[in-house]
C-alpha cells in the first residue's frame, strides 16, 4: 500500500471545480472497468444543473441577495446529490452510506448531550463523565471515518485559516505533555479525571473534525448549529432547575446525596457563564440566518437565548461580573452589526435580537441591585463557589516557572495545576484555611495554562488570540464578498473573539475547550459552505485502493483493512469501557458508602456517646466487605488508576479498626467465661480474626503502595500512606514506624504547608523513640496552625519529657482558650487538658516533680480535633503562638522531582 498523498490538484480548489474533476476521473475509470453500469434516468435540467456544470457563469440576480442564497442552497443541494450518485456507482456505496448515517447520528447527539452528560461520581461528576462519553464517541467517529477512507480509496475534509489555531493548541498540549513531571495526569488528567488531559484535548480535535465530513451545504451547517445551541441551553435550563433547589438524582435513591443543588452542570458557575453567553450569541447569528419562511426557527432560537440568559442572570449573583461586562461588549457589537446593515434583515429578526439584548440588561441591572440581589440568594439554593485569588495564583505559578528552565519554558505538565499548587500554597488567605484544599485549576485559563504549559504554552496561547483577530480583519475587509455572508463570518469570529478574551477572566475546563474547538471548527465550515470559491479541501487519496484504468478493482484488500481497523477500534472501546466501568463500580460503592452512614445515623440517632450503637458489628461488617469488594472490581478493570487503590485503602483501614473492635469483643467475652487469666489467643474465633486482621493490614499497603507508584508527585497518595502507617503504628505494630516517617515525609514535601503531615511524622517519631525529631516535627504543625489541639498537647507531653514545665503550661493554657474559643468546653479533651494543666501547675510548685501521668492512649488523634469545622475568633487567643522550645536542625528539600524525603533523620 502506498503512502496517502495529498491530491494537489484539488488542494486550493472550490468544491465545485473538485467535484468535476472527481466525475472526470470517475467516468474515465469506469469507461475501462469490466463492471457495468445502468445508465441513469435523466431529468429535466434546473438552473442547480448549469451552475454546477459551469455553463451558467453569472446569474442576473446576483444583486438580489436572499434569491442568490437560495439559488446557493439549490446548488449545494445539487452537489450532495451528484455525490450520491457518484457514489451509488460504488459497489460499497450502500456500506458508505449507512457508515456515514451513524456518523452523523453519533455527531448530532454528542453535540446535545455534552453540556448535559453527567454521573454522580464525587471526584468527577462533570470533567470525567464528559470527558469519558466524548472520548467513546471519538473513537467511534474515528474508527468509522478510516473505515470509509479505505472502502472509498480517499480522505476529504474541509480546511481554513483557523486550523492554525487548533494546530497551535494542540501543539502546546503535546510539547507540554512530553515534557511533563507527571505523565500520567497530563495524559488522562488529573487523579485519571481525563478534563483537560492530552487524550480529552486530542479526542475533542479528532471530533470535530471527522464532523466537517457531515456537512454538505448550508442548510447541514445551520442545522448542525442549531443542535449544538439546543445542547448548551439544555445545560442552562437543567443548571437553572439546580440553582431553583431541585435535586437532579433525586431520582437514583440514596444518590440523591452525590449532587449538590445549587450547583451548575458544569465545573464552576463562571464556565456556565461564559457557556451561556455564547449560546446567547449563536441563537442571535441563527435568527439572523432565518427568514419570514423559517419564522419558527427563528423564535425557537429566541427561546434559547432567553434561557440560556435566565441562567446568566441567576448564577452570575455575586460572581463573574467581568464576565457580564465582556458579554454586553460583544453584544454591543452584534447589535452595531445589525443596525449598520438593516435592510439585509426583516423587522422580525431585528425584533428578536433586539429583545435578547433588552432582557439581557433588565435582568442584569435588576438583580444588581442590593436588595433584589439578597432575596434571590436567601430564596434560592445558591452556591459561590471558591476561587483562588488572582495574586495568589500569580505566586504560586510564578514559583513553579522559577523552578528550573525546563519547567519555566515548558510548564509543570498538562494538567499538573492541583500537584504544584500544593508544593506552593500559603497556608491560609487571612482566616481561610488552605490546609485541606485542593484546587486544581487557578483563577483564569491563561495563568492556569502558564504554570502548566509554560511560558512557551502562553505564548502560543496569544498567538491563537492573534489568528482569531486577524480572521475578523481579513472577514471585515476582503472584497467580492456579500453583505450577508460579512456580517454571518463576522458574527462567528466575534463568538470567538468573546470566547479567547474569557481565558483571561476564568478556567475554561473540559465544557469551554469543547466550546472552543467547536466553534474554531464551525468556523472553517460557515466559511466554505457560504464562500465555495474560496474554500480548501485536504485530499488524501489511497494509491493502491483507487480502481486503475484498465484493471479491475480488488474489494479483498480495502475490506480487509476496514475489517482491521474495526477491530482496533473495538479494542480501544473495550478499554475505555472498562474505565467507565470501573468508576460505576466505585460509584456504587460511595453509593453505599453514603447508605450506610444514613443507616447509622437512623440506629443512633438518640444513643448517647458512653452508650453502644445500635447498628452491630456483624452490619458494619456486611456492609464494609460489600465496598472493599466494589473497589476490588473497579481497580482490576483499571488498574492504573491511583485513586481507586488510595480509596480501597482507606476503606480498609476502617475494616481494619472493626476487626480490632471484634478481636476485643472476642477477647473479652473468653475472659468472662473461662475465668481471670485465661488467654483469648487460644479462641479459635480470636485465631481467625487475627489471621484476617493481618491478611487486611497486608492488602491495606499493597493498595497504599500501589497508589504512590502510581502517582508518585499526588499528595493525597502519600497521605493516605502515611495515614494508614500512623493508624497500624497506633495498634502497636511498631515495624511500620520507619515506613511510616518516609511515606509522611514524602508528603510534607508535595504540601508543606499541610501540618496533619507533620502531625502524623512528629507521632511516628514518637513511638520510635526520636524525641529530638518529634519535638523539631510538632513544632513545624503548631508554626503553620497554632490552634491545632492534638499538636498542642503532643507538644506538651514532648516538653513535659523534657521538664520545660514552663512551656507545657503556656501550651495547655492556649490549649484551653481556643476549646473555650469555640465553645468546646464540655468536650472530653477540654477536660483533660484542665486535669494535665493543674498536674503541671503542681509540678512547678513542688520544683519539677510531676505526679500522675498522661495516658498516651487518651491523646486525641486528627479526627478528635473539637475545632474541626469550627471558626475560630481569632481575638480572644494570644496574639502569637506559644514558642515550643523544640525546635531542631532540619534538612529540607525543594526539588520537586526527587524521591528523597523532605525531613532527614538526624544521626
């Protein structure tokens, strides 16, 4: 087979010319072929046929410019059908179009439900499931388009001037990508989300262009529009019904509990803004495109931008004012477009639009004001989401570049944001605790994509925002061009044009760089479907699969590779299906998750603390086993996905806990019945529990382990590591301390500012017995947070250790002012904290000596902290924090991508 070439002699022609040259070589082909074929019926000529056939040069009404548009519409329809009948002299022709039947289905329904399609799954309700549902469907639209290319001998799909741009992109993505610090989030996107990893972006560029070959003519176009303008304003409307307080699972049962109303469809509230706002534009350009004949579409598309604007209005309380500013800019100029040319459009149209832009600025200067504003967000289910700052984004970026050269001309990696964030964070913004956030996007596209894609990735960046501008200079200006195709190419580029300005006001996520090579690719169609003359084809034709003159046409070999590739493409699905398969299973499992907290809480709901549950053992159990099982299956269908091991390790380690509480329960029902002294490890029943304990504690760390060399720079893998090595080392299992100070070491270096890490090191010390480490490591937690109590007291008990009585006093009295602070003081650790005080109290007053001692069993762990959840006023605690007097010599590393430990171990 030889290589595909590219057919010169039709690169740069109008599709008519092309298309003549095709019925040239065709019949040529055919008049030397064995294969015979029926004469076709002729029809009485129409003005289509001369205009094709080039008999008919200029038309006299040309200056008529809606009959020039519907003559244009005739000869487009003249084409597609000289193309059938091209083609139904094929004997795969029947093949060709059933292939190109499902590819347009598939097209047509994936431009709907995208803005819509989402699952339930807490990590990826909205990126993966779109990101997952496109990436099936492209890979169907793939598979099918080489199919055809090899059934037919030849490749065609429209080109134009804006393919630089989406070149551009995905070069950014792939030199990004190649260079990246973490392979795997950039490929499949963060914690395996797939939103705007290499492979989503690669699936959105192959979909939108294997869908230019949908499209035969006008009439297709506007169409294909007009669907992909239902779909955003299906997401609006569904947006809306969440923001007015419906659950949109209310109908899954228990998973009612896994969506949020208030929420949008998207991953933040500004996306849907700027989402909408082009849906508001595309309904504008679609009534502008409509005449008296087609009155219904017009007003159907004046129902959607009356939608799509409701949904602007509501969510853009309190949020996204730029956004508002930059759309009424754009509309200013549509609306500037329409008046300066009147006479090409009917009063219905200039009704419509104008009623879009009047509904638009009532409802914006309505709500706006203060008090309208503040009864709709008391009324509503309103949600602000959390932004980063944009100073703080700034930093955290401008840290990462500053890294290496490397890193500041190519970036961190695609989609890396969440991994350098954390590295970089202040530990708060005034009184906002970043401790345990985790953003994975900053507060614009394009200060997201810098630290990202690098300074390299930004630039190309600016370098598609310099295409799009000289799109609208070039569509503003070229001569021969009518003044209704201007103002339809000008409209585009201005959605375009709305859109770039966007990245520099928010995150695009996977839903606006959908929107984005969306538009890009409509452009380059609306191009070549309203200026033919002007339109390029890219041709790649097949060598060997084209019939010879001469020779007779073997189907043995095209259909052979067409039955390959279908096998491929099966194989990709299969893989693909396999990871949607594997986040439905994890969904179950959070499903139950959430059914048997609900459980719980039903059974206990008036036990009091000292009482035992209602919901036994033996249900706890049941229930646990049903989830580890859940996550057993979706990490064998996707093994390589890091957060299903991290997520079955956790759920181990709760399994863990209740086998200790049934081991204890064992232990002490032999106890009663064979007497004082008895020992419980001759219970067959304890034996069993034990044995199963320690085939848990095993499969815990593999899981554990599994996670890390999975995504060795994700801080969540290292915690939950070393998490789960602090819990066994609190059952005694002292092997794992050594285990356990280099898994949170590990993690304090991907978060430094996250002072449970240094918590969980500083106890891991502890209990190895390296009082020194311990001390220097408590001391670091009460830097970064010194209201945390179990740091605190761990730092009391540290000085108490080294009889600096002094430093235990003033550590339990600030202790005890923050509980009292946030009104903790009938807690139980408020109560032990007052005994500990009046212990050292006494100690001082006898000259050092301390009686009684702390059971270290009573200290609190993490999940015991009273100020969980809790606000603190920050004017009733002393002004600076306790000076804990243990500090030590640390050895810190910077270097992101080095496998050593953040805090060595002093000799």
């Amino acid at each position: 087979m030889t290589q595909g070439n590219v057919d010169s002699s039709t690169q740069g022609a109008s599709p008519l010319e092309a298309l003549r040259r095709f019925r040239e070589e065709d019949q040529q082909n055919r008049q030397h072929s064995s294969t015979s074929v029926e004469p076709s019926v002729e029809r009485p000529r129409t003005m289509a046929d001369q205009v094709v056939d080039g008999q008919i040069r200029h038309s006299p009404i040309d200056s008529q410019v809606r009959n020039l548009q519907e003559i244009s519409s005739e000869v487009e329809d003249k084409i597609g059908d000289q193309e059938v009948a091209i083609n139904s002299q094929n004997g795969d022709d029947k093949i060709l179009r059933f292939l190109g039947n499902i590819q347009k289905t598939l097209f047509l329904f994936t431009l709907t439900i995208i803005p819509t399609f989402i699952l339930p799954i807490p990590w990826g309700w909205s990126e993966y499931s779109k990101g997952i549902f496109l990436v099936l469907i492209t890979i169907l639209l793939v598979t099918l388009e080489v199919m055809k290319m090899f059934l037919s001998g030849r490749f065609a799909v429209m080109k134009g001037f804006l393919d630089i741009a989406v070149l551009t992109i995905f070069g950014s993505y792939l030199l990004s990508t190649l260079f990246s610090k973490d392979l795997g989030s950039s490929m499949y996107g963060y914690d395996m989300r797939l939103g705007t990893g290499f492979v989503a972006i690669t699936a959105m560029i192959a979909f939108f262009f294997v869908g230019r070959s949908i499209v035969r003519n006008r009439s297709d176009f506007f169409t294909i529009l007009l669907i992909s303008n239902i779909g955003i304003t299906l997401s609006a409307f569904f947006s809306t019904l969440s923001f007015l307080g419906v659950n949109l699972f209310g109908f899954i049962g228990s998973m009612d509990d896994l969506f949020v109303p208030g929420f949008p469809l998207v991953a933040a509230a500004v996306i849907g803004l700027v989402l909408w706002g082009s849906g508001v534009l595309i309904s504008m350009i679609e009534i502008m495109n409509t005449g008296e004949r087609s009155s219904s579409l017009s007003i159907l598309s004046f129902i959607l931008a009356l939608v799509d604007l409701l949904a602007i209005i509501l969510f853009s309380l309190g949020q996204g004012v730029s956004v508002l500013i930059l759309l009424a800019v754009v509309l200013g100029l549509m609306i500037f477009l329409l008046f300066t040319n009147r006479k090409l459009f009917t009063g219905s149209q200039v009704t419509l639009i104008t009623l879009i832009v009047a509904f638009f600025i009532v409802g914006v200067v309505v709500t706006q004001i203060p008090s309208v504003n503040e009864k709709l967000v008391e009324s509503t289910d309103a949600i602000s989401q959390v932004a980063l700052p944009s100073q703080i984004t700034w930093q955290i970026v401008t840290n990462t570049l500053s890294e290496n050269i490397g890193i500041g001309l190519m970036g961190f990696g695609v989609d890396t944001f969440s991994i350098y964030y954390n590295i970089y964070k202040p530990a708060a913004i005034g009184n906002v605790d970043l401790t345990n956030t985790n953003f994975t996007f900053g507060n614009s596209e394009i200060l997201t994509l810098m630290g990202n894609r690098g300074v390299l990735g930004a630039l190309l960046w600016l370098a598609v925002g310099v295409l799009i501008i000289y799109q609208i200079f070039n569509d503003h200006t070229k001569k021969g061009r009518t003044d209704s195709n201007r103002i339809t190419l000008l409209s585009f580029d201005f959605v375009l044009l709305f859109l770039f300005i966007s990245s520099f006001l928010v995150y695009f996520g996977f839903m606006l760089y959908f929107l984005l090579f969306m538009l890009l690719s409509f452009r380059v169609i609306v191009g070549s479907v309203l200026e033919p003359r002007d339109a390029e084809t890219f041709v790649m034709q097949l060598d060997l699969l084209v019939e010879k003159v001469g020779q007779n046409k073997s189907n043995l070999i095209p259909k052979g590779l067409a039955f390959i590739t279908a096998l491929i493409g099966v194989f990709l699905l299969n893989l693909n299906f396999n990871s949607l398969r594997a986040n439905l299973y994890a969904l179950k499992a959070e499903d139950r998750i959430i059914e048997v907290q609900q459980d719980i809480l039903e059974a206990d709901g008036d036990r009091q603390v000292d009482e035992p549950s209602n919901y036994t053992i033996d249900q706890r159990e049941t229930a646990l086993t049903e989830i580890i099982d859940l996550y057993a299956q979706a990490t064998n269908l996707q093994p390589d996905n890091s957060q299903f091991h991290r997520r079955r390790s956790l759920i181990l380690l709760d399994y863990m806990n209740l086998l200790v509480e049934k081991a204890n329960t064992i232990s002490t029902e032999y106890v009663k019945e064979n007497g004082e002294g008895s020992d419980p490890q001759e219970s067959e029943d304890f034996q069993q529990v034990q044995a199963q304990l320690t085939q848990v504690i095993e499969i815990a760390v593999e899981e554990t382990r599994q996670a890390t060399e999975l995504g060795p720079l994700l801080f969540s893998n290292w915690d939950a590591r070393g998490y789960l090595y602090s819990q066994l080392v609190n059952l005694n299992l002292t092997s794992y301390v050594a285990s356990g100070i280099a898994a949170t070491d590990r993690a304090v270096r991907l978060n430094p500012t996250n002072y449970l890490s240094y918590f969980r090191a500083a106890q891991l010390y502890v209990a190895g017995e390296q009082l020194e480490e311990a001390g220097a490591t408590v001391s670091r937690a009460l830097q970064i947070n010194p209201n945390h109590i179990p740091s605190l007291l761990l730092a009391t008990e540290l000085s108490i250790a080294g009889e600096d009585f002094d430093t235990a006093k003033a550590l339990l009295e600030r202790g005890l002012q923050i509980l009292e602070a946030v009104e903790a003081t009938d807690s139980e650790v408020y109560t032990l904290m007052e005994d500990r005080l009046a212990q050292v109290e006494q100690a001082i007053e006898n000259g050092g000596v301390l009686q009684g001692e702390l059971d270290p069993d009573q200290l609190p762990n993490e999940n015991d902290d009273p100020l969980q959840g809790e606000e603190v006023n920050q004017e009733e605690l002393p002004d600076e924090p306790v000076d804990t007097g243990l500090e030590g010599d640390q050895n810190t590393e910077e270097n992101p991508d080095t496998g050593d430990v953040l805090i060595e171990e002093q000799p």
